[in-house]
C-alpha cells in the first residue's frame, strides 16, 4: 500500500512540476512581446504632450518677460532617446513536508517565482537658442510673401495685420507698442478702425488676397545670334525674350505682385470707403497692389485722390511678442513698485495697453495657486500669468504664434553647448 501511494505522490508531482514549468514559460515568453507596443502607446504621447506643454509655457514666460524689459531665452529640445530593458527570471522553489524523513523524497509542492521588471532610461538633449542665425531672424521683419501667405490662412486678417504690422500706408498699429514700452501713449485708434472694415469686408468674401503675373520691358534691343542656352540662362532669372512691333527681340522681365482684389459688388460700399478714407486709397478700384516701403513716409497726406496701394512696413517676431506682451494685466503691486514702465496719457492718467490687444491677446494675473482653467500658465514674480482655456481669441492668437515660432527655430541647433539630461530609470 504505501508502495502504491509513493508512486502516486511521484507522479502527481511530477505533473504539477510540468504544469508550473509552462505556466512560468508562457509568462516570460509573452512579457517581452508586449512591453515594446505598450511601452511606445503609452510613452509616445506622454512625451509628446510634454514637449507641447513646456514649448507653450516658455513662449509665454518669454512673452511675460518682454512686458517687464526682461531678457528672452529659450532652450530647444533637439532629441529624446529612450531604452527600454526587460529583465525576466523564473524559478521553482520545493515547499518541504513536516512527517520527517528524507526532505529529497517528502517535499508536497513546488513553488514557482516569476519575476519580470522593465526600465526606461530616457536621455533628453536640451539645445540653446542663442546662435546668431536664430538672433538675426528674430529681428528680421517679415517679407512681403510671408504675410501674403498668413492672409491666405484660416486666421482672420484683422489678426494677421494687428500683430504683424507697424503700419500700413504709414497709419499706425501703436508702432511704439512694438518695442520696450514707452512713457507715450501710442497711435492706434484709426488703423484699428481701418481693420475692422478690412475684416468686415473679408467676413462677407469681398476681399481676396493673391498674386499677379506682372511684364515689364526691359530697355534696348537684344542682338540676334541667340542661343537655347542663353534662352534656359534668361527663364532661370525670370526673363523671356519676345519680339516687338519690329521683330526684334527685347528682353521682358516676369514677376508675380501681391495683390489685393475687390469684389465688383463691394466699391462702393460703406466699408470700402472707410478702407480707402482711413489708409489715403483712390476709392472705386477693383485691386491694390501690397508692396513694402514703397511710398514716401515724411508725405504726411496722400495724393487728394487717393493711391492704388497698400503700402506694408512689417515687424520681426521679436516685435511681435513685444506688442502682444502689453495684453498682460500686470499686478498694481508691480506697477507701484516700478517693476514695469508706467504709460500715462496727455492728463496724466495711467493708459491701459490692453485697448489695442483687446480681442486678440490677453493674459491673466493671479497670486496664489495656478488657476485651474489655465490652458497655459507660468509663475513670475511670485504670480501666475495664464492664457484662460475659455478665451477663444487669445487661444487662436497663441497657436499662430507658437506655430510662427516653430519656423524660425526649426533646424537651429546653436553654436552653444548641448545640454543632455540622463534621466534617472523607472
């Protein structure tokens, strides 16, 4: 009999050993297949709302410094690299009887110990933005393409003028606005009226902005004897030879003008002619050409009849965080203490810069803990500065600056040195 039970207890052991030893087998082999997905779902996104999240918190920290003549840094993160480990043990620990004996012949179970553990050993590349490339584009003015390129965006006009211009045809977007702040108060009033009719005008579709192919004759004849190549050579530069009246060959230059058309429905409506009275345009034409500095900025009136041209000057970004700095509601505390410049009017009362960000950038100041319905918010000064999540217009307004600021940091990576932060696993 006890024959008998031994070889039972053998072979019940021997059954439980094989089954632990495939359940512990099953558990590693399937570990590794799934930490790699799960690993790359789960810290992708983190990383990437991370980035997204400390980009938007440094433009407005650097906005926030500008209001107060503080100096402007950034940092890029130029890589992240990740390693992912997965370290995987298995064991089989015999649980011993207590009747005595042989412990080789009398252990009732086998205990199976799987361990598995991962590591994620992260190594972020933090790089300066402080080159003189990435300077010499802050303060470059925009080019005359690239606003005709922002008002072919989604973004009102009034939005792509009101930050982006200093003015136009020399009437002023608070042109001292665009720099440290001054003790004078600024003229704005009439190139904001202006822009409104602008707006209205493109809310009903009676404005489209876009390019003309444009000739212009070059002077004197060419000689005969031309070659293909000296063709190839004249369409590379934008030049066509073409005969005139007298067969003979001249040289025409091609060129595409920016310009502005108008709706025949729309010239001789009362937002047109507040357009052409508040800028000095020649009213009733179907299109304006957009030039930069082309007319004479000491004629202080325009032709009596107008001109038939919207004269840009444009600002850097640099300028362009100046001016939106001055939507910041600064604390009174600040103020008394001399912490920011005072602008007061011809009476000598405080002026208040957010008449010319209204409904286009304003930040919000509080003391204390970080407001929850904070979209994006930096402490300075011991208070909070926060776009509201709520504030629809000041929320566009920010993503076309984050999105402009992105293509004047893209691809600079700085002469100074890279910082690379191993971080610590987990």
């Amino acid at each position: 009999m006890n024959i008998l039970m031994k070889k039972i207890n053998k072979s019940y052991g021997c059954k439980r050993f094989l089954s632990c030893l495939a359940i512990g087998i099953v558990c590693l082999s399937t570990a590794g297949c799934v930490t790699g997905p799960r690993s790359l779902e789960t810290d992708r996104l983190t990383y990437n709302e991370a980035i997204k999240s400390t980009t938007e918190a440094q433009l407005l920290l650097n906005i926030v410094r500008l209001r107060y003549n503080d100096t402007p840094s950034s940092l890029a993160v130029s890589a992240i690299a990740t390693q992912f480990e997965i370290q995987k043990s298995f064991s089989l620990t015999p649980f011993f009887g207590v009747n005595g004996g042989d412990p080789a012949q009398h252990f009732s179970a086998l205990l199976p110990q799987a361990q598995i553990s991962t590591t994620d050993r992260p190594t972020i590349t933090l790089t300066p933005l402080d080159d003189q490339e990435f300077t010499r584009k802050l303060f470059t003015p925009m080019t005359l393409d690239g606003v005709l390129y922002l008002t072919k965006t989604t973004w009102p006009i009034s939005t792509v003028f009101r930050l982006w211009l200093e003015n136009l045809n020399w009437v002023s977007n608070a042109q001292n606005g665009s720099g440290p702040t001054l003790k004078s108060v600024p003229d704005y009033a009439e190139f904001l009226r202006g822009i409104d009719a602008l707006q209205a005008l493109q809310d009903r579709g009676h404005i489209v902005f876009g390019t003309e192919e444009r000739e212009e004759a070059q002077q004197g004849t060419v000689a005969a004897g031309l070659t293909a190549h000296d063709l190839l050579d004249a369409a590379k530069e934008g030049y066509e030879f073409r005969p005139d009246h007298n067969s003979a060959l001249v040289l025409v230059k091609k060129s595409r003008q920016p310009v502005m058309k108008v709706h025949p429905e729309a010239l001789a409506s009362a937002e047109m002619r507040e357009l052409a009275q508040v800028f000095g345009l020649r009213p009733g034409l179907p299109k304006y050409d957009l030039k930069i500095e082309n007319l004479d900025p000491f004629k202080i009136n325009h032709p009596p009849d107008g001109v038939d041209v919207m004269d840009l000057e444009t600002r850097s970004l640099l300028q362009v965080l100046y001016f939106v700095s001055k939507g910041l509601d600064v604390p009174v505390e600040h103020v008394g203490r001399g912490f920011v410049q005072a602008t007061t009017d011809e009476t000598g009362q405080p002026f208040d810069w957010r008449k010319i960000t209204s409904n286009l950038f304003h930040v919000y100041s509080v003391i204390g803990d970080r407001p929850p319905t904070a979209h994006v918010a930096v402490k300075y000064l011991d208070y909070w500065f926060y776009i509201d999540k709520a504030d629809q217009d000041t929320m566009a307004t920010f993503s076309l600056l984050m999105q402009l600021a992105r293509l004047e940091t893209n691809g600079k990576t700085g002469l100074g040195p890279a910082l690379t932060l191993p971080l610590g696993g987990r």
